[in-house]
C-alpha cells in the first residue's frame, strides 16, 4: 500500500545548529514544519570536536526571544576583550589593538560556548512545538518543482509536499544543489585545527589573536573548570604542517603553545582532540530560487576569522523568519505563498550584501597575512595602526562585526 502524502508549509533539510535555529523560530507561527536530517537524533547532537563558538549579542538576543538563553549561561564564558597581537615577525609589524565590548555599550561581545551544548539545547527544544515533526535518519533523494509547492521524496519512498524548501544542510548541500544554484569557492591553503586544551593561568574574559604568518592563532577563554582554566583555540597553519601538528604527542603540542602565545596561558596541561577544517571561502550565485532559501554553511562558508560563520547563519534564520512573518501577516489564510519569486528575491536582496561583505573581510584579512609582499604587509598595518588610534573607527568596525549590515531583525535586537 502507497504511504500517504504529507503536506507541510516549510521543510528544513538539516538539523544542524542553524537548520535547529530556524526550526525553532518558525514554530513560533502558525505553520507545520518538518526538519529532517539523515543523521539519527542521539547522533545529531554528538559533536566529533571539541570546538567552540563565539555566539555574539545579537545571536544571544535570538536565544533569549526563544527563551533559551539562560540554559546556556551555565556551561559559557563572556568574552569582554579581544586582543589582537602581531606575531608574523615580519619587517613591518602592526601595533597591538584591542577592542573592548564597553566600547559599543555591552557587558560582554558575545558567549564562548561548546559546540555539542548548543546542539543539544536547540535539539532537546523539538518536542515542545506540536507543529515540528522531526525525520532523523532519513533523506531527501528527489525534489520536483511544482507551479504551487515542492514535491519532496525522501530514501525510504515517504512522499513529502512544501511550499518553501529552507536548506540547512551543510556545505555540501543537496539542497542548494537541487534548486540550480551554483557556488565559487576560494581554497586557502591552509587548514584550522580547532581543540580546547587546560593551563593554568587565566586569560581573564579576554579572546586574543595572534596573527602568525600561516594565518590567525585565536585563544577564546571557555568557562573555567574547578582545578584549571581552559581555552578553545583555532589555529591555523599550511595544510602540510596542520596534518603533521595532529600527529605530535601532547607535550610537544603543549611547548608549541606556550611558545606562541609568550607564556600568557601559563603551562599548558591537556589537549583535547584536535579536528582539522579546510580553509575555504565559499558563495552562491545567490541565496533563494526555486522554492528553496539557503541558511548557514548552505548559503555561505567562511574562514574561522572574527567568529562569522555561525552568526552569519543566525542573521539568516532571523532574516528568513522575518520575511516569512511579513508574508503570512499580509496575505492571511489561504493567499500566503512563502515560496513565490518575490519571496525568494526578497531574501536574496537582503542577504546578499551582508554575506558577501563578510565573505571579503574574511578573505582580505587572511590574505594579508599570508601575503610576503611589503606593500600588503602595510596597509594591514597601517589598518591596525588606525584602529589602535582611533576610538570612532574601532566601534565601527565593532559594530559592523556584530549586526547584521542593514536592518536588524527584531528577534536580534
Ligand atoms: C574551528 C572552527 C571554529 C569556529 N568558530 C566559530 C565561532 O566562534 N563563531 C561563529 O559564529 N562561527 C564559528 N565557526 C563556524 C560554525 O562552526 C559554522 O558556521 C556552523 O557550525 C555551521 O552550522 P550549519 O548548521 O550551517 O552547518 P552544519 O553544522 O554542517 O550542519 C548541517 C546539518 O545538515 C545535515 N545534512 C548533511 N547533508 C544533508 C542532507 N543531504 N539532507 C539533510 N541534512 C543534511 C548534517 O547532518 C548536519 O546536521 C567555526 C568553524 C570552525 C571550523
């Protein structure tokens, strides 16, 4: 016998921390969601590293809308300070900036929090909203476009209908892939090892960059364990030397790090597993077509610089819903299409600027530092000089960094 058909509104392929996030803010409306994801739940949520994220205000404004915020409190760190140190040992070295979150108005930039408690807190949120209907351990293997609506088909045969397809599936996304949409990647040929490790003398509520020639050493403080202080730390290095890191014993990882970060973390103690990410820079050739809206590292892929990526995502997930809100308040009942062009131009224009801005930074800062050329070396010098000098300059940039550009969605504010 033929399964039956269901038909939702919106279907997010990926339940990833931003497919979670969007699922999370659209159960809010009076809409029937799916999320699927081909990973079974008690899967979903382990993580295979021990990274952490950098989740700023605005994001942290997205959480406490859900009214979740204070669940993370717990097992988090504010981050007050970031400094940013030259360590390329270049001729031309930059002058030492930091920015300090009092500077914009806040207590704190943003929250240090581990990777594995963020997917678990968005995950375990599910069972709540009656109007989310998870599929875990399942896939999409065909979509059909239809004048009205997608016709969805999953692996095991179960027949799905939706009016919006939102693809939070990741960077290789099927999703994005079935709507046509095309992407053009950057390879960097370096690649970010991302570990926490324990020391022994406390960074205080301080992230610290080093930018090393190889690209950025970054130490973000985590919260402190009863005997020690730990820290993540993602450091990127050339792909050859990344790969040989990951093979050294711990002690000879722990000199290293002592070494490049001049002894302010004390003696290192312990590392946790390191993961290695390829650094790419990936685009679209745009953001939504076809019924289908791209949110997270669907829609874009950035190098871990400046902690963008995953507040990027939740700009898009805050943005989508947004959008989608306008829709359904001025069309009510049956004449609300949240898959028509103009829906998908809407989303495309205001997340096109945005994530190519923040695309390029990405970019022109890590090719500053890998550049060997004099004329490079200073103008990001002199860019650093400016900052250190200039108060106006360094809460613009400040700003730019945590908001959205353009208007910021109300669930951020
Ligand atoms: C070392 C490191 C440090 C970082 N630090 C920060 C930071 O401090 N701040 C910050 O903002 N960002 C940071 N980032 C970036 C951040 O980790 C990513 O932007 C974020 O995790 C992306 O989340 P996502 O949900 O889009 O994708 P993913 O986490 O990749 O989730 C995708 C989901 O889709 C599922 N999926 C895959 N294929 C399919 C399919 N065919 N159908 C359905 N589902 C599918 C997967 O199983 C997964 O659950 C960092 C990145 C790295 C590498």
């Amino acid at each position: 016998m033929n399964k039956p058909i269901l038909n939702f509104d919106i279907v997010i392929s990926g339940a990833g921390s931003i497919g979670l996030v969007t699922a999370l803010l659209l159960a809010k409306r009076d809409l029937n969601i799916a999320i699927i994801d081909p990973k079974p739940e008690n899967i979903i949520t382990k993580v295979d590293d021990t990274r952490n994220i950098a989740l700023m205000q605005p994001s942290l404004n997205v959480l406490k809308y859900l009214g979740i915020f204070d669940e993370f409190l717990s097992l988090s760190r504010p981050l007050r300070k970031l400094h940013i140190v030259d360590a390329t040992n270049r001729l031309l070295r930059a002058p030492e900036v930091v920015f300090t979150a009092q500077e914009v108005g806040y207590d704190y930039f943003a929250l240090n929090i581990p990777m594995g408690k963020i997917l678990q807190t968005l995950c375990a949120q599910l069972p709540n909203h009656k109007n989310i209907t998870t599929i875990f351990g399942n896939e999409i293997k065909h979509i059909e476009q239809r004048p009205k609506a997608l016709e969805i088909e999953l692996k095991d045969n179960t027949k799905l209908t939706s009016k919006l397809l939102i693809g939070a599936d990741g960077r290789n996304s099927f999703a994005r892939t079935s709507a046509k949409i095309t992407t053009s990647t950057k390879t960097y040929p370096q690649t970010a090892l991302g570990f926490a490790f324990k020391h022994t003398r406390d960074l205080g509520d301080t992230s610290v960059e080093f930018h090393r020639k190889n690209g950025p050493f970054t130490l973000i403080p985590m919260q402190n364990l009863s005997d020690s202080s730990q820290t993540s730390l993602v450091w990127s290095e050339s792909n050859q030397m990344a790969a040989e890191i990951k093979q050294y014993p711990q002690e000879k990882i722990a000199v290293l790090i002592e070494k490049y970060t001049n002894g302010i973390v004390g003696e290192v103690t312990e590392i946790g597993f390191i993961a290695g990410f390829p650094l790419t820079n990936t685009n679209c050739s745009t953001y939504a077509q076809n019924r289908t809206i791209l949110v997270g590292e669907a829609a874009h892929i950035l190098p871990p610089i400046g902690a963008q990526g995953m507040n990027l995502g939740f700009q898009d997930a805050a943005i989508a819903d947004e959008l989608i809100g306008n829709v359904l308040n001025e069309n009510s009942g049956s004449g609300a299409d949240i898959g028509s062009d103009q829906m998908m131009q809407l989303y495309n224009q205001h997340r096109k600027t945005d994530i190519s801005a923040r695309g390029k930074a990405t970019d022109l800062l890590n090719i500053s530092l890998l550049s060997n050329l004099l004329p490079v070396q200073f103008a990001r010098g002199l860019g650093l000089f400016m900052l250190q000098s200039s108060k106006f300059l360094r809460t613009s940039i400040m700003k730019k960094a945590l908001h959205p550009l353009g208007k910021t969605p109300a669930t951020m504010r």
